[in-house]
C-alpha cells in the first residue's frame, strides 16, 4: 500500500560506485584543495579539490584532524591518494567481474580523463551503461506509485541527499506520491554523534520524527485524508479514497493530525527581525512557510502567533518571487504586510499554499475547487506551530486575504477555539456557487467538470463555510473597501451580517477608496486594528486563566 526508505543507498549502480569506491579508499574524496577538511571542496586558502566527492565520512571516526591523537582512519583503508586512483581500481574489479561473468560480454572497458575544471572523468562502455539503467530501480520512477516516504540526513554519505531528492521529485513529475524528509546533522542512523565534529550546536533527532511520520502515514490504510498522504493521479483526475473537502472532513482532518516544522534555512534579517524558512507537509506535499520573529526580549510563553493566510496569485509558482524569478518571500505584492504586526510582537507565520512557490503540489492549484484544498494547507500549518520553541501555541490569530478570507473561515470551522481571533481583509465569497450563473455560465460547467472529476461526491453546501457560518467560535474582525475593484465589500458584508444574525462577535470596517490590499493610511489603520483587536482577546484569555482554578 506504502512505503519508506531510511537512510537508502539506492542511486545509479555506476554512480554508487564513483561514490562509494573513492570514500572508502582515499582521504582525498572528502578532503578540500589545501588537504584540510572543510567540509567542502574548497580549502581555508580557496584552493579547490577537483575529485572531491563528499563533505562528511561516517561519523563513527572521532575526529577529522588528521593530526589529532584521536585520528581513527586506518591507513591500510585510506591508502590511495587520490580519488583518480580509487576510480580506477574500483571499476577495473567491476569490469573484471562482468567479462568473466557475463556470458554475451567479453571486451568491455573504461576510459578515463580530466574535464577543464581537473575532475576524473570516467566514460564507461556504453552497453554497460544501457544495462545498469534497465536493472536499477531508481531508473524506473514511473513504476513506483504507492506513496513512498524518504527520509535522510544531509551529512549521511551512504544515503547522499541528492539520490534522495532528485528520486521523490522524478515520482512526483510522473504523477507518484513521493516526500524526502531531511534531518539535518543526523548520522545514517538518523541519530545524533556522539562526536561534536559531525552533531554540533542545536540538532534535533530524526529517529522520533521519521516513526511519527511513517506510523501516521502505514495505520490509517487507505483513508488518505487522514495519512496525510497525496492522491494519486490518473490523467486529469483526482482520486482520492475518502472526502478531503467537506467542513466535516476538513474537521476530522484537524483533529487527528499531527505535524511539525523543520528549519529549511535561516534568512536575511527583516527590519531587523530574524527570518526563517521552514518546511512542513500536507497530505504528502513538501510545502514551505516564511517566519518572520518580533526583535528584542521574548516574552515568557514565547510570541504570539499570527498565521497569514495570502490571497490569489494568477501564477502561483510565482508566488513569493521578485521580478527576477528569485525566492524571497513574501513576494513583492505582500512585502510590507507582515513586518507590521511582527513589529507589534506577534511571530508571523506566512505558508505557501500547495502548488506555490517550491511548495509541491501544483496539480492542485487550479481551477475553483483550489482554495478548498488550500484549507487542508493552513490547517497542517496550524498544526505545526507547536514545534517553533519560540511561538505561544496557545496564543495563535489568523489572517487572511481575499481568497485567504473563505480559507480562514475553513481552517475555523475545523480548529474551533484553538484559534483565539481571526481578522479578514478583502474578501473573496464565502459560498462557492453565489455567483449569477446566467452571467458566468462557463464558469458554473467548470465547477461541475472539477467536482465530477472526484472520485466522491462533493456538495458545495457542505464544502462551503458560508452555510456555516453559525458554528464559528471566535471573534472575527473584517475590514474592507468600500470601492475595492477585485472583491465586492458585499462579501464583507455578507459575512458579517451571516456571523451578526447567529449571535458570533463580530467587527466589520469600511474604508474609503478602492484599495485590494491595504496601504498608506488604510494600511496603518487595518493593523491598527487587527492588533488592538488581537490583544484584546488576549487580555480576555489572562483573565480568564487566573479567574479559573
């Protein structure tokens, strides 16, 4: 039915022993130009090694000092000097082997020379290498189907990421199911060293994260909404085993998920205020968020959250991208949104939709029906926060933006109270089918060709969180121009006077103007707001908390 590969040595058969051969017969493969280690091929005077192969040995030797007292490669292992050397030993036993045991073969052979940066370049027979691809399993993405997980340290050199990385992305562009997990500075055990050269500074171990993953994804069979498993693809369709898109699936889903963050990389400060990118998972994607943590002292608890829900993008692998085509999220069209309340003390958490940016998924965000799987995102998002040491997961507001409007009030539907507050600025309609469907024919056929290609049947009443509006938990505040030329301030209204009639705390604010996206002195007083807002109902809840025993 699934999956998962630790810590796999499954590359190209050729490739694995370009690899492999070298590391265990020369220091040179792991070593930089000046002969120092690194951990890159390029030394602490910039000279470069050429044959460098990989960054970091088996982590059951102490130490990479070769001049250290704790030294303990043995020189009977390690005892070619070059990488060169090791290359030619290693496949003139491979080559042996296949003329004397291949009964079709007898003249096969390899040849070797230098490319114009000094790399050891080996050409190999060509009908070897026509076998090697037909036997080896990695070469084959297109047979593999069931969704598969790996899960990897980036320091391993028996499992090198790239083999990892490039097999789950060559399933996935075949329509598979693949997620590679990295642990970084974990050893092939997908532990921590014992040794401080290889596990240094704040390393978190894989080993717990891997069985959670793989447990939630083995126990639940085939009820993919609750793995958290991707669908699988025939053709155009989506197929998938049970509703993912009901307010009652959607609530199933938050209850029985649990998920976590993980570092990408740490990124330039913003104002001021240090930046990360993380990485996460929904329904088996590999997606991505922006954190972007308040200056100065942390409170005692940690930071408030706010996780910002963003609004349609025409290209979403554009999302989060300058003119450029760089990654630099938020993107330019949301630049100056999140610093705003970052600076007012709240840990903002930005995710990339599915299908956005380098989040995985891109099957998925097109046609009407994608802001109801963009849910599923912000609910795994939410579900997620409780791993960054330095958020107050019981202290989390949502955000959201013209099309993250109906998706905030999704992902509260399905949270209920844990999501404190929520404010919504711009909305799009909180009812899938409200549109005048004589003045959008097309677009009412489009909506029933995406529901008839699920394999169950969809309602949009039930989809829809407009219908719901009843049962939402938490104080809203929404906020709208009143001349706002991409969403009609009729949905703000709409909502509000929805949430006002089933008795729920409500705010709603016009502006003047026809401003989308809030700026100069609309933007000032919008944030204005929403944080006022926000810290009231955090007032509320210490009250709350020293009242009750």
């Amino acid at each position: 039915s699934s999956g998962s590969i630790w810590s796999g040595c499954f590359g190209p058969r050729l490739e694995q022993a370009a690899i492999y051969g070298p590391m265990a017969s020369s220091l040179q493969a792991f070593m930089s130009g000046d002969g120092s280690w690194t951990g890159t091929a390029t030394g602490k005077d910039g000279s470069i090694n050429a044959d460098f192969v990989f960054g970091y040995p088996a982590d059951w030797i102490a130490t990479v000092d070769i001049n250290s007292p704790e030294w303990t490669w043995q020189a009977d292992s390690w005892s070619l000097p070059t990488v060169a050397m090791a290359l030619e030993r290693k496949f003139t036993e491979m080559y042996s082997v296949i003329n004397a045991g291949v009964a079709d073969i007898t003249d096969a052979g390899f040849s070797m020379s230098q490319d114009v940066a000094g790399r050891t370049v080996v050409l190999h027979d060509p009908r070897i290498v026509g076998a090697m691809l037909q036997i080896g399993g990695y070469d084959q993405p297109q047979f593999l189907t069931e969704p598969i997980q790996f899960h990897y340290s980036n320091q391993d050199y028996y499992s090198p990421p790239a083999w990892n990385e490039n097999l789950a992305a060559s399933i996935n562009s075949r329509g598979g199911s693949a997620t590679a997990f990295v642990y970084p500075q974990n050893n092939h055990s997908l532990r921590i060293s014992r040794y401080p050269w290889f596990s240094h500074g704040e390393v978190r171990e894989g080993f717990p994260m891997m069985l959670r993953r793989d447990l939630a994804m083995f126990l639940n069979g085939p009820a993919a909404h609750k793995a958290g498993q991707s669908p699988t693809h025939s053709g155009s369709e989506l197929h998938t085993t049970e509703d993912q898109l009901s307010i009652l699936a959607l609530r199933e889903y938050a209850a029985e998920l649990s998920n976590e963050f993980e570092v990408v990389s740490e990124l330039e400060a913003l104002d001021g205020m240090p930046s990360r990118e993380l990485g996460f998972t929904t329904d088996g994607l590999q997606q991505f968020a922006l954190l972007i943590q308040p200056a100065g002292k942390m409170p005692p608890g940690g930071w408030p959250v706010l996780l910002m829900n963003h609004g349609y993008h025409p290209d979403p692998l554009q999302y989060g991208r300058i003119a450029d085509g760089t990654t630099d999220r938020p993107g330019d069209y949301y630049r100056g949104v999140p610093p705003l309340f970052a600076q007012q003390g709240f840990l903002v958490v930005v995710p990339d939709y599915r299908g956005h940016n380098d989040s995985r998924g891109g099957e998925y965000a097109a046609g009407t029906l994608a802001p109801y799987w963009y849910a599923r995102d912000v609910v795994s998002a939410f579900r997620s926060l409780a791993s960054i040491p330095e958020a107050n997961a019981s202290q989390v507001f949502m955000w959201g933006h013209s099309m993250g409007g109906p998706i905030t009030l999704r992902a509260l539907l399905a949270l209920g109270d844990e999501v404190r507050a929520a404010t919504i600025w711009s909305s799009g309609s909180a009812w899938l089918q409200s549109r005048n469907p004589q003045d959008e024919v097309d677009w009412q056929q489009d909506l029933q060709l995406e529901l008839d290609k699920l394999s169950f049947s969809l309602s949009p009443d039930l989809a829809d969180p407009g219908p719901s509006l009843a049962e939402l938990r938490v104080p809203i505040q929404v906020h709208h121009a009143k001349d706002d030329g991409s969403t009609s301030s009729e949905n703000s209204i709409v909502i509000t006077n929805a949430l006002e009639a089933a008795g729920r705390p409500n705010e709603l604010f016009t502006y003047q103007g026809a401003d989308h996206l809030f700026v100069t002195e609309n933007l000032q007083q919008a944030v204005e707001r929403d944080v006022h807002f926000f810290r009231r109902q955090m007032d509320h809840l210490t009250v709350k908390e020293t009242a009750e025993p």
